[in-house]
C-alpha cells in the first residue's frame, strides 16, 4: 500500500498523542479485527454432504477417506491417515516407526508441548536442542551433540509457520541411522526448497484444530511414503485391531498396543473444505506478514519476523521480537517487552505470548514426575545412571526468544492491508513514546487474543 501526504501527516500526529494507556485515543477498535477460521458455502455444502449421507464416522468413511487423498496429494506423498488430532498423529508416528521404553527422541526447546509428550506416551524419553536465533527453528548446529546410542527419532518442528532446516537434520538423521518424524502442525502449505512439509521426513505430521491454517474444528493429518509406517498407523489408530483381510472387516483381535484415534465425517468434511481455499489463505497470510515487516523493519528495537530465501513461510503466527538496546534504552529485555506489549494492547492491537518458556522449562520436566508420580519413563534410564537435565540455561536462545517475543495477532484472513496499517501505527505511536509505555510496565493489563478472534469465543 502507497502511503499519501495526508496519511502521512495523519501517522505523524498519531504518534505523537497521548498513549491509550495513559488516557489517549487507541489507534484500533475491536472490530478492525475479522475472525478466524472463515466460513464459506463449501463448508455448508460438504457438511451437508454428510449430514444428507447419514454418515457421521468411521475409519473409511467418506469423507475421512476422501480427505485423506486429497491430502495427501496436496502434500506430495503416497498416503496419508486422519487422526482425531495433531497429537495423536504425533504419537502414531513414534509408535509407527518402533519408538520404545527408554528410547530418546530429540525435539526443539520452542514449540508446543505435544512435540516432547508424544515421547512421553510411547515411554521414551524427550531430549531438547536449542533454536536457531533467526529462525526460532531446531538449529541443526547442535542437533549431533544430543544423539547417543539410545536416540531413536527427531522431531524438528515447523514453528509458527516456518519449516526447520530440513536438509541437514536429514542428513544428520541417515548418518545416525534415526527416524525424522516433522511437526508441521503450525505449518500447512509451507514449502522447504520447493517441497511441501510433511514430505520430507519418514512421516508428517498435521493438527486441524480451529486456530490452524487448515481448520476441522480438531483433528489430525498423518503423512508417508511407507507402506508399513501406513499399515502400522492403521493399527495404531484403531486399538490395534486387525482386520480380516478377506471381509475386510475388524475381528476385534488386537495384535499390537493400539488407541482409539480416529477422527469424524464432520471434522474431515470442513477440513476438506477448508483445503479448497488453504493457498488462497495463505497467500493473504504471507502478504499480510510482509506488509507489517515492511512497516515494522522501519521501527529501531522492533525485530519482524525471518524468513529464509529458500522457504515459504506460512505464517500461522506472526512473531515480534523486541530489542530495548537498539530502541535506544537501557533496560532489561523482558521488562522492555511486556511493557511494550501493554501499550500496544492498550492502543487495541491484539498481541500477546503464545510459549511463555522453552518446554524444557515446564513443571512436568522440572519435576520429572511421569506416570502416576511414578518418575516413569525417565526413571527407566535414570536407574542405569543415565541423568536428564532439563535446565533451561541449556537453552539460551530459546530462552532468549521467550523473554522478548510477542504474536501479534489478525494476520490471517480476511484480514488485510488496512488492519496491516493500523497495526503498524500502533507500534509508531508505542515506540515514538516508550518513556510513557515503560512506566506503565506494572499496570494490572492481559494482552493477548479474546477467544472470539479463532472462533472459540
Ligand atoms: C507445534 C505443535 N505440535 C503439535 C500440536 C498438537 O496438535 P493438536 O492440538 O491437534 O493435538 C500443536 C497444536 O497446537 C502444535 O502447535
């Protein structure tokens, strides 16, 4: 968008009022802000579909069955599985691919919990690696340190919308003779050198949960190339059933550890849905993101987001760094961020933390209590005299990153340019007047989204 004269010198006085929260006029208004996921008539129409069929479950039901192709397709493998969600395809995976007690499987010290308690689930062991600083992706720098004879599988992540550097974590893997399992749950249509993620590794896999670039409410994607990783996660999925192979149907004979992880017509039919338009969405989304790092770049102590030339972000979450040194003040950096992020919550923008620590450095590893107080899993290895040390000074840049980052919301669609700018004036105006926003650093005020913004209001 082309800034005019007018809008200029409108910009310029904004940043020169009063800040909202020492009493001034906020620069946005809740309705700037449209919701997420968006509903269309190819939602109606395929929930229709299933509610027209009398079909509302099964493992080959209709539109689980049809979902699956599609996705697959979508993501250039050979086959995919619907899981009831991103969690769930995470622990098939580690189950899939022989992920057993005492097994480690290495993870990123930034994500979501889900991409270490999947180890968790199958007895294994969670061992972090620190991020890249740009990326906030697995930094493969430091990934052959955390391998030992008893590392299974790596789980790198796909965060926020960026793939992780997959080229030398596969290498590092087919070196070590290890399983890569990606978690692209924040990641659909994100492409690493011109391949989709989820491809890329010995299985992919996906959440649909209703804040996601692909919604189905909940759900999950499971991802391969490998017919028995396909078979295995059938089984996995199903109780471990098997099912007879001449009348195809179960026999309720569990030959293997399995669980109940299967999604629904209904989840699968909107997520079907919501595929017609993923690509479309996302290009709103990766407009959205380099209009405001366009704007925000311009702002000294304001750190946009990075992304490598040799990926496409999708940019299910849009991070904001701070830097109070480059901003020119002396202060500490998480004090500078919360205090930057009330302003800008005050002025209306919709921003807040998403990871407030690296997982390490959650109570579950801290305490290590594990199944029932039982200190299981680690206690399988522990007994051998092998120790875990979830120490979050292990972590430096992922530490680093939580301290002083914040999401801004609404980069999704329908919103655009227009929301872009005034998002972008609110950061001018906090910025222009930091001594105010910083002696407000205390006050009693909760950034963050309103639930309504994902439709979870
Ligand atoms: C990185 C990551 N991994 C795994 C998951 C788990 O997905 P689900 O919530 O569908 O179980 C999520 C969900 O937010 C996630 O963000």
């Amino acid at each position: 968008m082309i800034f005019t004269k007018e809008r200029s010198k409108t910009m310029s006085r904004a940043a020169s009022d009063k800040l909202a929260i020492s009493g001034g006029r906020p620069v946005l208004q809740r309705d700037d802000y449209r919701n997420w996921p968006i509903i269309t008539q190819d939602d109606r129409r395929l929930i229709n579909e299933v509610l027209d069929s009398g079909i509302i479950a099964g493992g080959a039901a209709p539109q689980v069955a049809a979902l699956e192709k599609e996705w697959a397709a979508y993501v250039g493998t050979k086959h995919c599985l619907t899981t009831c969600s991103g969690t769930a395809a995470l622990h098939m995976s580690l189950a899939a691919v022989g992920v057993g007690p005492g097994d480690e499987v290495i993870t990123a010290a930034f994500t979501f919990l889900a991409s270490a308690s999947c180890a968790l689930h199958q007895n294994a062991i969670p061992v972090f690696v620190d991020i890249d600083p740009r990326t906030y992706t697995m930094d493969p720098t430091r990934l052959e340190a955390a391998i030992n004879e008893r590392t299974k599988a790596i789980i790198p992540v796909h965060i926020q919308g960026l793939p992780a550097d997959m080229d030398p974590i596969m290498a590092i893997a087919k070196k070590h003779n290890l399983f890569v399992i990606e978690d692209a749950c924040q990641a659909h249509g994100a492409l690493y050198k011109g391949r989709k993620v989820g491809a890329i590794g010995h299985i992919g896999t996906f959440s649909l949960n209703n804040y996601k670039n692909l919604p189905g409410g909940e759900g999950g994607l499971f991802t391969t190339d490998d017919k028995v990783f396909l078979e295995k996660g059938g089984l996995i999925r199903c109780f471990g059933d098997e099912i007879d192979e001449v009348s195809h149907r179960r026999i309720y004979n569990a030959s293997i550890l399995g669980y109940m992880y299967r999604n629904q017509e209904l989840p699968a039919a909107l997520a079907r849905a919501q595929l017609m338009h993923l690509d479309e969405n996302n290009n709103i989304r990766i407009a959205n993101a380099n209009y405001l790092s366009r704007e925000l770049r311009k702002i000294p102590g304001v750190i946009p987001p990075y992304c490598p030339p040799e990926c496409q972000h999708v940019y299910f979450m849009y991070n904001v760094r701070f830097d109070p040194k480059a901003a020119g003040l002396d202060c500490e950096p998480r004090r500078f961020r919360i205090a930057v992020e009330k302003a800008l919550c005050k002025e209306g923008a919709l921003v807040g933390q998403w990871q407030t620590m690296p997982v390490p450095a959650q109570d579950l590893f801290q305490s290590k209590l594990g199944y029932g107080g039982s200190s299981y899993p680690w206690a399988v290895n522990e007994a051998k005299g092998i120790q875990y040390d979830y120490d979050v000074a292990n972590f430096p840049v992922a530490k680093e990153l939580c301290d002083t980052y914040t999401i801004v919301h609404g980069i999704h669609a329908p919103n655009g340019p227009e929301l872009m700018e005034k998002i972008g004036a609110a950061f001018r105006k906090v910025f222009a007047n930091l001594d105010e926003a910083l002696a407000h650093a205390d006050d009693a005020i909760y950034p963050g989204a309103d639930g309504k913004l994902y439709g979870a209001g």
